[in-house]
C-alpha cells in the first residue's frame, strides 16, 4: 500500500516516521449523552488541550498519531481534522466498531456481513458521513475470553474490507485474551496476519500467549503504557525485554491507550464510574501519551534494550504494517 488516508490529507507509509499507533482525542461510551449529570463537554476547551498535547508529542519526534476510535464511541474526524491543522500533527482514523459488551451493536447485528464491509469499505475511499475525511485503517474489536458471534461477524466485514481497500487492521482485546482467535478469523478471510496489530496484548503478562501472537505473524501492541490500573508497567517492560531479546522486536508496537477528552463521564470498567476526568491524571498519573518517552524509553534502555531495537518499535514497526508488503 502506498497510500494513507489521513484526516487531513494522505501520505506515505515512509512519511509516517515516530508513531504512536493507539492514542485518544476523544472518547465517548455509548449513551454518554443521556449522562445529563456529567460535566459539561466544551468543545472549544478540549481542542485546546489535544492540540498542546499534539504539540508536546511533537517535541518527542512524534510525527503520526493514529486514533483508532471505533465508530461507536463518540468517533469526531472533524474534531480530529482541526485537532491536525491546528498542531501540524499528522493523525489517521478508522472506521470499524467496538466489541458486543460495550458497543453499539443493534443496526450492525441485524445488517448482513457483506453490507458491513461496504460500509467500511466506503469510509476508507469516499469518506466518513459528509465530513470528506477518509478512513486510514479498520478497528476490529473482541470481548474477553470468547469471540462472539456478533463480534466473529464484524471482524469476517472488516477482513474482507481491508484485503479489498489494501489498508490494516488494528484491534481491541479485552483483558488480553482473544488475539489468537483474532489471527484466524481475519486470515481465514484472506488477510496476511502482519496486516494485523493485535492490540491491548499487554493486558496480560503471559509470555506464552505473546508469543502465540508473534509467531501468528502479526504485530503485537504493547499499548496499555501508563495504565497501571490494569497491570503494572514493571511487567509490561520485563514483557517488551523478553520478547525482544528473543528476536521478536519486529513484532512490537508501543502506545498508550490514553485519552485526552471524555465525552460524558468515563466509565473505566464495571461500575467503575468516574465522576470527574480531572480525577484521571491523580489515579493513574503516567497514562499520558508521553509516557514512552519520559519514563518507559530511559527504563527499556537500562534493561539492555539497543537504539536500534527501540527505533524498529517506535518508527518501523509502524511503517511496515501500514505497507504491508513485507512480514515482520
Ligand atoms: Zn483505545
């Protein structure tokens, strides 16, 4: 593929340079705006505090930021286009739906495969809604511990849109469970598995089911950085270290999962309701999209993890999974 959509535009896969390949501007659950007790959402206020943080992501090499927000959680490539011009940060969108659980999954359970993927396949090459703005890749999500049959459906019209528009896949696990079965379904369509970033792997420290993964022939996310709500960073590093060492950095894709703006409130897992996002930065202070940076880069470089190995994860990697003519 030698062509990107970004929401501002196209480039190159070798234009893309430093990625961040999981990153938010916005999110929003479903419902959240029926929340008329959440605080207020000032679109104006939120543009200005994504576009400083594009700028400090700037200062750190930065140069693409893929948001990959599902169709069904507040996704707004006109908030994402301004968030672009306004910074000079290159960012990409996908189209594609969350998982059944957490979703917003009535039309798309009663629509047929085939009309999925035309519907995808349409964001990539004539635009999302009316806004122009294209499609660079697909989000493809599962549920924790079993695929179900809604989210088998969706993954089967992503696959068959993506080997159809030549673009990747990118996907949601719950809980780091599921990447495998992600591997199989997409390639039973056609898709080669490093098409595929198996994403949230980080979710787990199981060293066995990394490398289920990697030797799936898919790339591996390592983009939970900073949540140590779900597992501390210490583990995630020891993880990226041993897969590494054992040749496999040519798998591996760094992020954070971070969201710079909540519509409504966040809701970080059952019954988990956050009052004030404000709170967020108290809670879980590295959740920043900065974070590989500061903290994580300088801790991978002491545990013995080369230049050269940290580059092919944060600008390679990238590169050769959008390009997608060559395995990792
Ligand atoms: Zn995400």
């Amino acid at each position: 593929m030698d062509t990107i959509n970004t929401v501002t535009g196209t480039c190159t896969p070798g234009e893309l340079g430093r990625t961040l390949v999981h990153e938010h501007l916005l999110i929003g659950f479903p419902g959240w705006h029926m929340d008329a007790i959440a605080p207020r959402f000032r679109r104006n206020d939120a543009k200005a505090r994504a576009v400083e943080m594009l700028r400090r992501l700037q200062d750190h090499g930065v140069k693409t930021f893929l948001d990959p927000c599902p169709m069904d959680l507040g996704r707004d490539v006109e908030f994402m286009a301004e968030c672009a011009q306004e910074s000079g940060m290159r960012v990409i969108c996908t189209t594609g739906a969350y998982f059944e659980a957490q979703g917003l999954t009535y039309t798309f359970k009663n629509l047929p495969v085939e009309d999925i993927a035309s519907i995808y396949e349409k964001e990539i090459t004539e635009g999302i809604g009316e806004t122009g703005i294209r499609a660079g890749l697909i989000k493809i999500a599962t549920g924790e511990g079993k695929v179900s049959d809604y989210e088998r459906k969706m993954l089967q019209a992503a696959a068959r849109a993506a080997k159809r528009c030549d673009v990747p896949l990118i996907s949601h696990t719950q809980e780091g469970t599921c990447g495998p079965d992600q591997i199989e379904i997409v390639t039973a369509e056609g898709v080669p598995p490093h098409r595929l970033l198996v994403g949230h792997s980080d979710g787990i420290d199981d060293p066995a089911y990394h490398r289920r993964i990697v030797g799936g022939g898919a790339y591996i996310g390592f983009d939970r950085l900073g949540i140590e709500m779900i597992l501390p960073d210490d583990i995630r590093l020891k993880n990226i270290t041993s897969l590494v060492n054992d040749g496999h950095g040519r798998h591996i894709c760094l992020s954070h999962d971070s969201v710079c703006n909540w519509l409504g409130r966040p809701i970080l897992g059952e019954g988990l309701v956050i009052d004030d996002p404000s709170m967020i930065p108290q809670m879980a202070p590295d959740w920043t999209p900065s974070h590989l940076f500061e903290r994580v880069i300088p801790k991978l470089r002491e545990a013995g993890v080369s230049e050269e190995a940290i580059t092919t994860m944060t600008d390679e990697n990238p590169a050769r999974w959008f390009a997608g003519d060559e395995a990792p």
